[in-house]
C-alpha cells in the first residue's frame, strides 16, 4: 500500500471520527457571518482538494521530494503526531468546539492541556498533519494546499480572535499575550 493511500485513509477516518464529536457541542450563542464562513471554508476546501483529488494541470504534478519509503514512513509519522496534538486540543476544548467562529452558550476560556502555550492548537495540529502529507505527497500542489489552508486558518483564527476579545474581554487580551497563535511564544 502507497504512503498516499494510508495518509488517505488516516485523513477519511480523522474526519468521520471528528464529525461525530461535533454532535458533542454547545448551544451557539452568536456565529460568525455567513460570508466570513464560505471565504475561510473554500479556501481550506481548495486546499484539501489539491492535496487529495487528481488535479489536471500537470505542472502541479511536478515531484519536489523522491519517493522514498522513508520519507512516506516519516510522513506519515508526522501526520500522525499532528493529529494527535489536534485530538488532544479538542478533548481539552471539550463542548466549547465549532466548525464556525463561534461563541457558545456558557463558553469557557480553555487554557489547558496545549493551550497553555498555543490559542490554536487544533490549527496547529492539522496544519502538521497537512505537512505531514505534503511529505508524502511530494509533488508542487502540495505546496500550493498548504498554503491555502494556512490562509484560510490564518482569518478563520483571526476571526475567533475578534470573538474571543469580545466574549472575554482582558482576561482574553491576557491569555493571548502569554502565548502565540500557532506555535508557542519564544520567551
């Protein structure tokens, strides 16, 4: 079995598995614009539809990285641990998750598990998973998906920050000033 197709199959049960835990959530109290919504989604759909699906421009297809069996077996441990790092952020963000900007009824501010050092850990977890794949990928539109849903998080988490502010106020201000968005701050 190819080092893609096990990355598919790791990506297809993630997302079953991630879309049955969303049954999980609270009530949404206020929710994004439906236009912030689309603009952030379809550019993270691009992305995974670049990694994923046969595209029919050939120079995408231009490979970066040989293939190697080490390098899918690397890739696909990378993918793996980004997985692990988003699973363990959603366990600790537990019934205040969303797809969407949201703020849920009752919404608590996490800062447990990795977000005592991180504000977007399943972003940072999923972006490590993608990495992970382009790996395995090998080829230039896995540099072009990354891209992509690194854009499409990028506002979709400067969106929550909006919301977040508003929801919480300084104590927000606080908790973002003591650590970073996507990676931890250096100190």
């Amino acid at each position: 079995m190819s080092g893609m197709i096990i990355c598919d199959y790791l990506w297809m049960s993630f997302w079953v598995v991630w879309l049955l835990w969303a049954m999980t959530i609270k009530k949404a109290e206020r929710r994004e614009s439906h236009a912030t919504h689309l603009a952030h989604s379809l550019l993270a759909a691009a992305g995974f539809l670049l990694m994923f699906w046969d595209v029919p421009v050939g120079w995408l297809h231009l490979r970066l990285l040989p293939r190697a069996l080490w390098l899918d077996a690397f890739g696909i441990g990378v993918t793996l641990a980004g997985f692990a790092f988003a699973i363990w952020a959603r366990i600790h963000l537990g019934r205040n998750w969303s797809s969407s900007v949201t703020s849920r009824v009752q919404h608590e501010l996490i800062r447990s598990g990795p977000y005592r050092w991180v504000r977007h850990p399943i972003y940072s977890g999923l972006l490590l998973a993608l990495f992970g794949t382009a790996l395995v990928r090998g080829e230039l539109r896995a540099v072009f998906s990354l891209a992509l849903v690194y854009a499409a998080w990028t506002i979709k988490s400067r969106l929550e920050e909006q919301m977040m502010t508003s929801t919480f106020g300084p104590e927000y201000a606080a908790y973002a000033g003591a650590t970073g968005a996507l990676l931890p701050r250096i100190r």
